[in-house]
C-alpha cells in the first residue's frame, strides 16, 4: 500500500524521508513516495484513495487550494481557509486536512522557542500555505497579523475569510509596493515559494527591524534561502521550515494511522532526515 506527496514542483520534498522512517517502525507495508503531478490529473489521484488503491496522500504547491473540489468533506479549519495538505479516508468519506498551522505553532514553541502572546506578525504570501497556516496562529494569543501579497485581490479575499472566523488579534494589509517592514513586527514569515530557487529574491527591507525579531522562510530547502541568508547580514535570528515540516507531518500521520508521534519520534526524524 502506498501514500504520496504530490505537488509541482516536487524533487526538492522531504517528506518521504520523514514518513518512510516512521513507517518502517510502525507501518512497515506502507511506502510513501513522490508524484510530480498536472493538475488535470488530480481527480484520478483521488479516485485512487476512494477505491483503497493508496491510504491517502499529501498536497503541496500549488494544489492545496484546487484539490478541494475534488474532496467529499473538509475538516473545519480547511471550510474556513480553502486550503487542503492532507487528504485521508475516513468512513468512506473523502476528507481534507490541513496541518500546515499545527506544525507551525508547534515549530515555533519547540525549535524557536517563541512565546506567542501579545506579539506582532508579518506574513508575506496569501496562497495556499498563508491561508495553512493562519487559522491556527489567529487562535493564538497574538496582537496582529499583517498580510503582504502581490495580488491586493488575493490578499483583502484571505482577510475577508479570516474575519468571518472567531478571532481576537488584529488583520491587516500591507501593500506589496511598500518593501520596509516596520519595526513592531516580531516575527515575519515567508510564505511563498520565492526561494525554492536561489535566483528568485523577495526584495524587503529588514533594515528597521528590532534584532530580536524572528525571520521564519516555510522553505526547508535549499537550507538558507536567500530570505534568510538577508536576515543574517541584519543579525537576525532565521528560521527554515524544517521544523514545521516534520510537525506537520506527524499531524497528518496521526490522520492516516490514528497513532500520535512522540516528541522522540519528531526529534528522530529531524535528525536523521536534515541531519541535525
């Protein structure tokens, strides 16, 4: 039996590494692989999963959005935020989850070690992995969240979806023009996929930015993206997406097996598949 991770592009995941080594412990006849996929094909990778030809399978960039229609029922924070990283069968349902925003959080309590309250966040990106990661940092105690996208349209529809949630910080927008962030933010977060190539450059100014503010690229590789490579020369402490990555991925375990990955098995990982 397998479970995939699909995507385009998809050479640079990870995330057979980190499954396969949990499921050689706990699932050995299960194998997880890769699959470079168009999106005229995602309808048959589902039809795969409803006819028990694979357990279930993981949705990168830049599907997580356009797999939905395809998906019998959603999991709560995937209805709020249109955005889908995990897909399973439960009850001869197909399900979408997202467990991008769980790993994240978790990511930043135990790799950053960030104390959330009150703080200030900068979030460049609203696709799919914005809209991942926001419904669980708006259940969080945090003060504000900034959204800065290219597209205004895409950016006022994310803040428009998030209002219509229960949540207590405030939202706002950013204009893609304007490049110095400001230095109330505590923490700014890169969520697109600028970076995947070390060509691409997101141009922001850090310049005003306190030191103790916290740069976190959701890119895990290359391991230093230029984004962070910016925050370095500004002596600021930066983050790769490692760490969320493993997080998200026991989440998204824990739906296909209904098993709970241990702190141990999460360090394991991290250690055997970035070599930490």
């Amino acid at each position: 039996m397998k479970l995939y991770v699909i995507g385009n592009p998809i050479k640079h995941s990870k995330s057979p590494n980190i499954h396969n080594l949990w499921l050689k412990k706990y699932n050995p006849k299960v194998i997880y692989e890769k699959k470079l996929l168009l999106e005229k094909y995602l309808s048959s990778i589902v039809t795969q999963v409803r006819k028990g030809e694979c357990l279930g399978f993981n949705v990168t960039l830049p599907f997580k959005t356009k797999i939905l229609r395809y998906l019998d029922c959603y999991e709560e924070n995937v209805e709020r935020i249109k955005a889908a990283n995990t897909i399973y069968m439960k009850q001869d349902k197909i399900f979408g989850a997202n467990t991008d925003g769980m790993g994240l959080v978790k990511s930043l309590k135990y790799e950053v070690k960030m104390n959330l309250n009150n703080i200030r966040i900068f979030i460049i990106g609203a696709g799919g992995a914005a809209r991942g990661i926001l419904l669980e940092l708006i259940k969080q105690p945090i003060r504000e969240i900034c959204i800065c996208n290219r597209s205004d349209i895409n950016a006022k529809k994310l803040q428009s979806d998030l209002s219509l949630c229960s949540i207590n910080c405030q939202v706002t927008l950013q204009k893609w023009q304007k490049k110095i962030i400001s230095k109330k933010y505590d923490l700014i977060i890169n969520t697109t996929s600028y970076g995947l190539s070390m060509r691409e450059r997101l141009n922001f100014d850090f310049s005003v930015l306190k030191r103790n503010t916290i740069v976190y690229d959701l890119i895990y590789n290359p391991v230093e993206t230029n984004f962070l490579k910016k925050a370095k020369r500004f002596n600021l402490k930066g983050y790769n997406g490692e760490g969320m990555l493993v997080r998200q991925a026991a989440e998204s375990f824990a739906r296909w097996f209904k098993k709970h990955l241990s702190e141990k098995d999460i360090n394991e990982a991290k250690k055997v598949v970035f070599k930490k």
